[in-house]
C-alpha cells in the first residue's frame, strides 16, 4: 500500500493483475502483517475497510501498476423470500 487515508487508497499491483477502474474489491488484510501486529490492528479499528471500489489506474509502462480506491460499505443481503 503506497497511501491510506479514512475514505480511500493506493497501492501497487504487477500489470498483469491490475483491476479496471469501476471494479468493485474484496480487499484483504496483508500475509506480511504478523498475528500480532494484524490481532492489534482489528482491534484499534486500523484496519482495511472489506471492499473498495477502483476509481483510478496508472497507464504507464512497465511492471507494476498504482491503483486507487475508494472505500465502499459491504454489499447488503436481499431478504430470504419464502414461499406461501
């Protein structure tokens, strides 16, 4: 992750697994972040909000890709309809 703040972030991807802008993510806590340091971030309210939607991407050439997202709420579930 290259910038953070409460509504939005950037980060790099390899270019050939960069997302499209419009994009919704499931994002993901980092495997580099220890049990620790992550149980610690949970609990501060520190981490990653669940989903993001991408609202930029870099077109340059090369390896790596930046991309920005804006934070969005989880999708919410429909009503079980039940037959009668």
């Amino acid at each position: 992750m290259l910038d953070r703040s409460e509504e939005a972030a950037a980060f790099l991807t390899t270019a050939s697994n960069a997302p499209r802008v419009g994009e919704r993510l499931e994002l993901a806590e980092s495997e580099a972040v220890g049990p620790t340091k992550r149980d610690s971030a949970r609990e501060t309210g520190a981490h990653l909000p669940r989903f993001g939607r991408v609202v930029g991407l870099d077109d340059q050439q090369g390896a790596t890709r930046r991309v920005a997202i804006r934070f969005e709420p989880p999708p919410r579930s429909s009503p079980l309809k039940t037959g009668r």
